[in-house]
C-alpha cells in the first residue's frame, strides 16, 4: 500500500479530529493506524506535521495591520511544488477574507511539509481546512471553507 503523510492526516481528520467524541491517546491512535495498514514512519511524520501545525495556534491572529494588503510572492520551491491552480486558489482565499497573511502562511507551510512532490488542489483544500480547524477565532472562515469543500465534493482514494 502506498500510502503517505496526506491519506494518514485525511483518516485522522475524517475519523477523529473533526469528531466532537473523547480523543484517543497517542499511541492508541498509533497502534489503530499501523492496523489500518499505515506505515510507522508515514505515521509518524504525520504527528509531527500535526505537532508543527498545533504550534501555529500560538501566533498573533487575524488581520493585516491597519487594513494593509500584502502581496506574497512564491519561492521557486512553492511554484515547483504548488502548481498555479493551487496558488491561485490560495491568493483567492485570502482575497475574500477566507484566509488572513498569517493563516496563508500557516497552510503554505503545512502543504510544503507534506512529503509530495506536486501537490493539486484538492490537497490544498483540505490542508486549508485543517489549518482553520487549528486556528482559534477562524470558526466563520472554517464554516465557509467546509461549506466550500462538502459543496463542492473530492473524491479521494484511502
């Protein structure tokens, strides 16, 4: 089975952090993942990039200072990495007050440290959703990106 760090993030999220049940311990988790098949070194990766995505909760929130715009400007690793679509979509999200500088940067950041070469949009939308999930005060932006993603469904494949 060839498995990466995106489908052990997508079984967590789908199972157990978009769940309001008690979470399971760590290892428990750990122990059900390799029983699903999942390689340990896949899941641990995928802890740690949850790890890193859980220290973003502690950076300053919302808006640009004063109403300022700024401009992000990819690296050549990003461009590589994120294909135009997925940029596009990203400005977009901030365009339309979805995403602020600091949440684009959060989720630009969890999409480079996913283990794919190419990441496609429907990776990107789901990293987005699990950003605003981590954030504290982005309930409405949450809502509006889940309303966005089960409206617009992604098929894909565990």
């Amino acid at each position: 089975m060839k498995e990466n760090v995106f489908d052990v993030l997508m079984y967590l999220f789908e199972n157990y952090l978009y769940d309001d049940e008690p979470q399971p311990d760590r290892d428990s988790l750990e122990g059900e993942l390799f029983e699903a098949g999942f390689h340990p070194g896949e899941v641990r990766r995928a802890f740690a990039w949850l790890d890193d995505l859980a220290n973003t909760r502690e950076l300053p929130g919302g808006a640009a200072l004063n109403g300022s715009r700024s401009v992000r400007l990819f690296t050549e690793s990003e461009s590589t990495k994120l294909d135009l679509e997925s940029r596009g979509f990203i400005l977009f999200l901030e365009q339309i007050g979805v995403l602020t500088p600091v949440s684009r940067e959060v989720v630009i950041d969890r999409l480079m440290a996913l283990d794919d070469d190419d990441i496609d949009l429907d990776q990107v939308k789901w990293v987005t959703l699990m950003v605003l999930f981590n954030q504290p005060g982005q309930e409405e932006a949450f809502a509006w990106m889940e309303n966005y993603l089960f409206d617009n469904p992604v098929h894909l494949i565990h």
